[in-house]
C-alpha cells in the first residue's frame, strides 16, 4: 500500500494564504517575476511539474487574508503545499535534499500575531512551500476500478477521487514522495514508511487516501 496526500476537507484546517495582503493579481501567485519568466505556465508549473526553482523565484512572504486562529502543519498556500518545519524535516530524512522547500513567512494584513494549533506564535523559519521534485507515471490505470466495479482502460478515465486506484509496485519501489503525471495539482503520493513517520509525529492538516499496489 502507498497513500495520497491531499488537503483536508475540514475548513478549520484550510486558512486562505495568499500572495499578497489584498485581492488583485499578485494574491493568487506563488513565483516571482523572476520565477513567472522561468517557466511558460506561470505558478501552475510550481509544485506539480518536477520543475526545480531558484530562491528568488519564489516569494518569501504570504498573507493570512481568512480569520482562523491558528496554522496546521500542512494547509494551501496559493493553492501549493504549505508545510511546516517538522513536516519538511520528516521528508527530508527519507529523501534528503531530493525536493524543493522555500522557506516562507506568513502574516496578516492587520499585523495581528498568528498561531500554530500547538499554541506557539509562527515566527520565520517554521513554514515553508514544497516542491516536489520526482513527477512519475505511477498509476496502472487497467488495475483502477470505478465506483460501479468496472475496470478502466486508459488514464484518462481514472476518476482519481472516486475511483479504487492501484499504483505500480515495480515503478514506486524505493520512492518516498512523488506527484503523479497524469494527475494535474491537489495532491501527492507517499509511501507507507513515510505516512507513518508523519503520523508519528502528530501532524496535522493533510486528508489520507490509501492506495493499492500491484
């Protein structure tokens, strides 16, 4: 078994953390002019692609623009996969220097101090953006079954929310974390020894689904 990573359903758990501290189109991006320049799909590119950024592609301040009291561990940033330190530290002890972590600072527009779920206030250091760095085609889509028990064909029709869906043993051997290329944004994929490692230290923030192997 591996697992999917997406972000939780729980609004508790799913603040709006924008680009800028007001609407307009600075808000909804993650990249700086620099980083927009680097790649021909903008901010989409980021986080999904296995596309390596520089530093300064990437903004190191983001804004608290909804009211929640306190910052999860993992949770939307602009869309991307806002992590915290201890979540960053997880993967990197299974695949060390592999993937991307922009360290970021979050604020609100009204300077009001924020906190994290364990009551500590979020000070730099403490979060940052992750990209993932190893884009696979790992799904086995003859092995994928639909919610009324038919088999599918192609990925194409991989309903990846709705379906039972079954990922290549052969082609997910030895991988920790991965995005899927047939996938396009809103989640990830992560072995079973690195979901314990994230469970192990309570952390909180991510929706799990379990996925077979074949």
């Amino acid at each position: 078994m591996a697992a999917m990573i997406k972000f939780a359903h729980d609004t508790r758990l799913r603040p709006v953390v924008r680009g800028a501290p007001k609407e307009g189109p600075e808000a909804h991006g993650v990249l700086t002019t620099a980083g927009e320049r680097r790649t021909p799909l903008g901010g989409f590119d980021f986080g999904n692609k296995g596309v390596r950024f520089e530093p300064g592609d990437v903004k190191p301040e983001f804004w608290l623009t909804s009211k929640h009291p306190a910052l999860a561990d993992f949770m939307p940033v602009v869309a991307c996969w806002g992590v915290s330190a201890e979540f960053r530290e997880v993967v990197e002890a299974f695949e060390p220097r592999l993937h991307q972590f922009f360290p970021i600072m979050i604020r609100r527009p009204n300077g009001k101090p924020i906190e994290r779920l364990d009551g500590r206030e979020v000070a730099p250091g403490q979060y940052f953006i992750m990209n993932p760095l190893v884009r696979i085609h790992s799904l086995l889509a003859e092995e994928c079954i639909g919610k009324q028990g038919q088999r599918r064909t192609t990925l194409k029709d991989v309903v990846k929310y709705v379906d039972d869906l079954c990922l290549s043993r052969a082609v997910i051997a030895g991988r920790h974390l991965w995005v899927d290329a047939s996938f396009t944004m809103g989640e990830f994929f992560v072995s079973d020894a690195l979901l314990a490692a994230l469970r192990g230290k309570g952390l909180k923030g991510f929706l799990v689904q379990r996925i077979r192997e074949a």
